[in-house]
C-alpha cells in the first residue's frame, strides 16, 4: 500500500477549519474555496487532444456494437438451430 492510501483527507495545519464549525455560511465559504482549488487542478484538453478522444470514443462504441450484434446473429442463429422443428414452414 502506498503512504497517500493512508493520508488524511484534511489539510496538514490545523487552523480550526474543517472541524464541523455550527457556522452554515463558514461551511459554505470553506466548500467553495474547496472547489475552486479543485477546479484549478483541471486540464483542459486541446483541440487537437479533443479531436483524437472523440474518434477514439466512437471507433470505440462501433466496435462494441458491431461485438454485440454479432453475439446477438450468432445466439439468434444457435437458437433457431436448437428448437425449431423441421419442416415446420419456419
């Protein structure tokens, strides 16, 4: 296990933020610089980067359909092979 599994999910200082303070709107003030210091850490792709994700996510998904509509032809196939009867009109 790595030491970051073991790291405290709140800040190192202990300046009495974070202690379940009654005060709604300090709790409120702290989660919002919370999650503007998050949002900081954000990379935003390049067009470029953008361009490459997206044909990747659709060649993707038409290979898994293409996948899954081939188990499907094959169980449908293996099905009818099972339990029709022959010479039956079907």
């Amino acid at each position: 296990m790595n030491s970051s599994q073991h790291a405290p999910s709140t800040p190192a200082s202990d300046d009495g933020r974070g202690t379940g303070s009654s005060n709604p709107f300090l709790a409120i003030g702290l989660f919002v610089r919370q999650v503007i210091a998050e949002l900081r850490k954000v990379v935003v792709p390049t067009r470029r980067e953008l361009i490459v994700y997206s044909i990747t996510v659709l060649a993707f998904v038409v290979v898994m359909i293409l996948f899954i509509f081939g188990l499907d032809f094959v169980s449908s196939w293996l099905s009818r092979i099972a339990f029709v009867v022959p010479d039956a009109g079907l």
